[in-house]
C-alpha cells in the first residue's frame, strides 16, 4: 500500500503546486497564522495590476529542482502533464466539491502556458517542485481560491475501482518561508485499512511561480519546508 501511494506522489504533488494549496479550509477557525489567505478584492486588485512576467523556461526549473537537493522526475516520459493529470482518474472523490476543486487544479496546469520541474529524494521521504506561468494572474486566481475554499474539503473519501477507500482530513499548518511573496502549508492525514499516514505540503509563491515542497509519508513539517525554502531560495536568487 504504501508502494503505491508513494506512486501517486507526482500526480499529488502536481495538483498542490497547481491549486497552490487550495484545498485547506476554509473559515475563521482554519486560517494559518501567517499564511496568504487575502480577501477577493485584494486578489482582484493584484491581478489587475500584474504585469506581464517571463516564463521560466523548464530546463531552468529543472536546474532549481536539482540545486534543491531533488532528483528530477521526467514528466513528458510518463506522458506530459496531461497524463499526470489522469492519474486519480479511477477514483471517486467525495464530497462532490472537492472533486470539482482537484479538477480545476489539474485544468490549472493544462489550460494555462506554464512550465514545471518535479524531483524527489525517496531516502529522505521528500518531493518537490516549482510551477511557472506565463499570465501571474493565475497565481493570483490560486490564492484567492485558497481564501475562498469550501469546509467540506476539510474531510476527503477518494474510493478506487477495487473499492479500497482513503479517508482524509487536512489542516492548516503555521509556517515562515523568508523571500517567499505568500506561504500556505496542509497537514494530510490519510486513513487506509485502518492505517493512518501522515503528509505535509508547503507551498509558496515568488512572482509568477509557486514551489512547494512535500513529505511523501512522514508528518515532518521542517522536511517540507526545507525543500520549499531551498526551491524559493533559488527563485529568489
């Protein structure tokens, strides 16, 4: 079991960088301290005001990857972005809303031009990557759907074909990614057959690219946020 979740650690870490953590709670009680979690106007303000940026070119992320201590994963081997994103596609996500929110992550990376560069370090347990757009405003999109993300999706059933269910509750996490422009972190603990496994997720965004660092099985908040400070790290750089 834990083989094949680890399997899933692309796909998953696609749809984070992607939504840029827009599946955390939303409500007076479930904002990180710290974190980005700014009102729609503001957000619109931003988009209105962002200007143009460059793309990142994929190679570039790919060297950020490295320089993070990662070993790149090749995406267009395992089919480019868009078969990543099939990956959850033989599971059932309820509550319906969250369904519609991790499809919206994935159409994210497919109906935007952007450029994305994944690694992992399987001896440490960690995954990480960066995500680049041309048009900001879509970074920008992410964080306000972050403020505005539904309750329901503190509580997640993903139910495969053979019938194995993974129950999941998330929940903000305070973190501090110095040079970052926003950060926002999840912890996800997933039930499997009555096992519980831990994951921590830190994203963080620098101009128009949010990297975000992951544990693939270990509730290690400084494991996360070390990958994600040495992604921004070299973003900021």
């Amino acid at each position: 079991m834990h083989s094949s979740l680890r399997s899933l650690a692309p796909v998953a870490l696609l749809a984070v960088i992607a939504l840029a953590g827009c599946s955390a709670p939303a409500g007076d009680d479930a904002e990180p301290q710290g974190a980005s979690s700014a009102p729609a106007s503001q957000s619109s303000a931003a988009e209105e005001e962002a200007a143009p940026a460059e793309l990142i070119d994929a190679a570039t992320l790919e060297g950020y990857v490295e320089a993070a201590g990662l070993q790149p994963i090749d995406i267009e081997g395992q089919g480019g972005v868009e078969a990543l994103a099939g990956g959850l596609a033989g599971f059932t996500v309820e509550p319906a809303e969250c369904q519609a929110l991790i499809d919206s992550s994935f159409a994210l990376t497919v109906e935007n031009e952007s450029t994305v560069a994944i690694g992992a370090d399987q001896e440490a347990g960690v995954s990480g990557g960066i995500m680049s757009f041309a048009d900001p405003s879509v970074v920008a999109d992410a964080l306000e759907r972050n403020a505005a993300a539904p309750q329901t999706c503190a509580q997640v059933t993903l139910t495969a074909e053979d019938g194995t269910e993974v129950a999941s509750r998330i929940e903000a996490v305070d973190v501090d990614i110095p040079g970052a422009d926003d950060v926002f972190a999840l912890r996800t603990v997933a039930s499997v057959a009555g096992t519980e496994m831990t994951s921590v997720s830190v994203s963080a965004s620098v101009g128009n690219a949010i990297a975000t660092g992951s544990t693939l099985m270990t509730d290690d908040v400084a494991a996360a946020t070390t990958v994600t400070q040495a992604l921004v790290d070299q973003l900021a750089g």
